[in-house]
C-alpha cells in the first residue's frame, strides 16, 4: 500500500519523439533515432515531504530496421527505459548517501 510506504518514486514520460534518419534509394527509412525525456520525483506519502525531483531525465538511442543488429521500436524502447532506470537508480542512491552524510 502506498500510503504505508517512506518513500515512492514516480515518473512520467513528458516526450517522446521518433524520427527517421536515414532512408534507402527508395526514400524508405532505415534508421531511426528515438528521444525520450522522464520527469521522476521520489516523495513520502505520509508527509508529502518530496525528497527529490528530476525534472529532466532524457536519453536517446537509434536503431535499424535493415542493417545489423535489425531492432524493432520496441527493442530500442527498451534499451531507452533501461538507459532511464540506471539514471534513476543512481539519483536513489546517491541521494540516500548524501542524506546519510
């Protein structure tokens, strides 16, 4: 329940853009670059103490559709997201170490 917990973290994407780069003798896109950009907080429920806010968390990735490694949007959505969650786990825990000091 979160009204029980100390601490919760919230995020929201507030962009998210996909756009080709490159295209073929055909005009057709082969490569795209994908930019995201996460707003994320980490709050007490209780208090409503907010313990930090990350208003710009962004990050961008491209992948083919053609030429090795071929990734799906959702492939590159997920190294995106995975790109996200290392930037916020970092601020966590930084931010827990700088509150113990």
């Amino acid at each position: 329940d979160e009204t029980q917990a100390n601490g919760v973290l919230r995020g929201k994407v507030q962009k998210y853009v996909r756009e080709p780069i490159a295209f073929d003798q055909n005009n057709v896109a082969t490569l795209y670059r994908i930019y995201v950009v996460v707003q994320a907080d980490l709050f007490n429920p209780q208090t409503q103490e907010v313990y930090w806010v990350e208003p710009l968390i962004d990050h961008q990735t491209t992948y083919s559709t053609v030429s090795l490694p071929i990734e799906t949007e959702a492939m590159a959505k997920e190294r995106l997201a995975g790109l996200v969650a290392t930037d916020i786990l970092t601020r966590v825990t930084q931010g827990w170490i700088n509150l113990k000091k």
